[in-house]
C-alpha cells in the first residue's frame, strides 16, 4: 500500500475526484514536496537556457564556429549523466531530498562560474560541472514526488512537475530580452549566467519544508540493495534498463536538438531579432506548457507507451513542417511553433511515471538517474551533428535530424511493459 492509500483509508486525504484531485491526493507533505521538485525544475531549466538564449553573443565573443559552439550543449549533456547516476545513487542511499539539495545547489554554482569564464576553453570546464547538477535534479525531484503519488494519478502529477521546464524556459526568455536590450551583447551572456544564482534560494526551501515519503523511504532504508549500481543490471532489470536507455536517448536527442538550435535558427536563418526572437519563442514555449500537462492527463487515459508513441510521431511531422516553412512566411513560422512546443513536450510527461514505475523502490533512483541521464548524454550527440552539418545543410536543414530521434524512441517502446495503474513497491 503506497503512503497517500494508507493516508486515504486513515481519512486524511480527500477522494479521488475532480480536476485537481491530483493535486489533493498528495497531502500536505506531497504538496510541499511537489513545490520543492517544480521549482527545482524550473531553475534546472532556467539554467540550462541561459546558454541556448546566449548562443550568439557567446559565439562572437569568442570567435566560435557551429561545431565549437554545440559542444558547449553536448559536454553539459554528457556530462550530466555521470551527475544523473550519482545523484540517483546517493537518492537511493541518502534520501530523495538531500539528493535534492546537492543537485540544485551544484548546477546553481557552476552556472554562476560560467559568466566568470575568461575564454572558451574554461567556458566549456564550467559548463560541464554544471552538467552534473542539471543531470540529477530531475530524476530525483521526479522520484520524490512520484512516490507520493496514487498510481492513478501518477501521469498527471509527474506531468505537471515536468510542466516546470517550460515555466524556466520562459523566465529565461523574458530575462534573455532584457538583459540584452539594456546592456550590450559583450556583457549581457555574462549577466545571464549570474542571474543562475536563483536556485539557492530554492535549497533553503527544500531544507526546511520538504521531506521523503515515509513509507517508501522505509522500503528503501529496509533494502540491502539499495542504491546499488550492478542491480539494475542483473538479469530481471537488465532488459529494462537498456530499453529504458534507448529511449531516453531517442526523446532527448530530438528535444535538445531543437532547444539547442531554435533560437540560432531564428535569428541566423531568419533574420529575427532578440526581441522578435523572444515573441517566437511565447509560442513555442506556451505550446510546451499546455504540452506538459496535456501529456500527464493522457498518460494516465491512454497509458504510457501509448501517450510517448503517439508524440514522438508527430514531434517527428513537426519538425520536418517546422523547417520546411518557406523564407518569408514568419506568420506561419509563428503559429506552427505552438503545435511544435506542444508535442515535443507532451512526449516526456509520462517519463517522470514511467521510469519511476519500472524500477523498485530501493534502486529506483539509481535505475531513473542512470537511464534518463544516460539517455541524454548519448541523445547529446545529436546537437553536435547539427552543429558540424548546419555549414553545408545550414541550421534549418540540419534540425530534420532531430527527426531520427523519435524514430529510436519509439522502437525502444517495443521492449518495454505498460506500466499505467502500477503501485510502486
């Protein structure tokens, strides 16, 4: 019995029943629980988006050519896998909110350490150390919560704390104009990386008000094989473990291909301004939010193989329509961006629930941690090849490669059982 059935039965916890029942189902501790995960989220998110939104200035100010400028993406994304297997690790052996804690605080220094970068190379130092706290926040904030979570609403309560990435993204966005309307493009990335030092406010939160689920956190503490590493490639987890793999790497690549290049897209190709840029960007970015909890409530109706299969075939459609706009038709460029920002990430609502439900709880982190970071670290390499290809295919043409990543994602599903309704053990 999970710890929020075992508050239901005991009467405190009101009954499964309209909109947000959801979000009540979780309890006072789940819902301080799932505050501490959103906003962790989101300053993952904001954090990671400074560089992306910073591209260009970053790119002439160093002299950078594409293939140097997407290596800057690919080591923060390689390199949070290793931080997404330790976090999920020391989640299964510490706890899920000192895990928290660590993740939040490490990815808020080092973002805050790039704007300090004198060159390129020690550029690329820092944001890959910012890569280890950005690869574990996710998974661990995605855990905690999923274990406060009733089977039946898992989806969509998992779907709203990813919702939590489009809310950064768009902070980051709103920042991203100002700053670079108010001070010039020499200075303006560099202040983009200071304002990464908003996280720390989020651990002071954390520390005092969240803690972990009860219940699981005794099945954890109970397990001699928690946290252990070679568990989850023994033989009654190693199958879901490669598959789960593949499919984080499928997703992610054809996701941060877009969110590493969109904005180089838009302001290279088409010519748009920062402030334009931005406007491009509400829609893209609005679309990704109704996307998110759209996702979550569809996980939990048609299932989670179902919900991730049918988003990675139209993300693929809308990539292809996406940069295949004709030049001069901004206006269409505008209004596609909505249906692009929302299936690109509908797809990831139900990995929160899914990954959290294949994997028992003594090494569910370690096995969440380890596959969807992975996943993205190897899914990394997908920016670098836009990179290196946008110089003959130019960035638009490039971007179609995105595409090739959904294909993987939804081969992947094909050695994955349907987890929807799953209590967590």
């Amino acid at each position: 019995m999970s710890t929020t059935q075992a508050q239901r039965k005991q009467g405190e916890l009101p009954p499964d029943s309209g909109a947000f029942a959801w979000l009540r189902a979780l309890g006072p501790r789940g819902r301080r629980a799932f505050a501490g995960a959103f906003g962790g989220y989101a300053l993952d998110s904001y954090d990671f988006f400074t560089l992306p939104l910073s591209m260009v200035a970053i790119s002439a100010y160093f002299a950078l050519d594409n293939g140097q400028t997407g290596l800057l993406t690919t080591v923060t994304l390689v390199v949070s896998a290793i931080g997404g297997a330790v976090a999920g690790i020391a989640a299964d052996r510490i706890g899920r909110v000192r895990a928290l804690m660590i993740t939040v605080g490490t990815y808020a220094v080092f973002t805050v350490a790039c704007g300090f970068a004198p060159n390129y190379e020690t550029l690329l130092v820092f944001r890959a150390l910012q890569g280890l706290g950005f690869g574990g926040e996710w998974a661990v904030g995605a855990i905690l919560v999923a274990e406060y979570s009733t089977a039946r609403h898992r989806g969509r309560t998992l779907g709203a704390v990813q919702s939590a990435w489009a809310a950064g993204w768009a902070l980051a966005v709103v920042v991203n104009t100002l700053v670079f309307q108010f001070l010039e493009a020499d200075v303006a990335w560099r202040v983009m990386f200071w304002t990464g030092a908003l996280p720390a406010l989020l651990v002071i939160y954390v520390r005092r008000h969240v803690s972990d689920a009860p219940e699981a956190a005794g099945r954890r503490l109970e397990s001699r094989d928690k946290g252990s590493f070679t568990a989850i490639f023994r033989p009654d987890l190693l199958r879901t473990t490669l598959f789960a793999v593949l499919l984080s790497t499928g997703v992610q690549g054809g996701y941060y291909t877009l969110a590493t290049w969109v904005p180089t897209y838009l302001k290279s190709e088409r010519g748009l301004t920062v402030v334009n840029t931005g406007w491009y960007l509400t829609f893209l970015i609005s679309g990704a939010f109704i996307g998110y909890l759209s996702g979550g409530y569809l996980t939990d109706v048609l299932g989670r193989k179902k919900n991730i299969a049918l988003f990675a075939a139209l993300s693929a459609a809308c990539i292809l329509a996406y940069t295949n706009i004709p030049v001069g038709a901004n206006t269409l460029l505008l209004v596609l961006g909505f249906p692009l920002g929302f299936c690109m990430s509908a797809i990831f609502s139900g990995f929160g629930s899914f990954l959290s439900e294949l994997y028992p709880t003594a090494v569910r982190g370690t096995g969440q941690g380890f596959t969807y970071n992975t996943g993205r670290a190897v899914g990394a390499v997908f920016p670098t090849t836009v990179g290196f290809l946008a110089g003959s295919w130019g960035v638009g043409g490039a971007l179609v490669f995105g595409a090739v990543g959904y294909g993987l994602a939804v081969l992947a599903l094909l050695g994955l059982p349907e987890t929807r309704g799953k209590e967590l053990v």
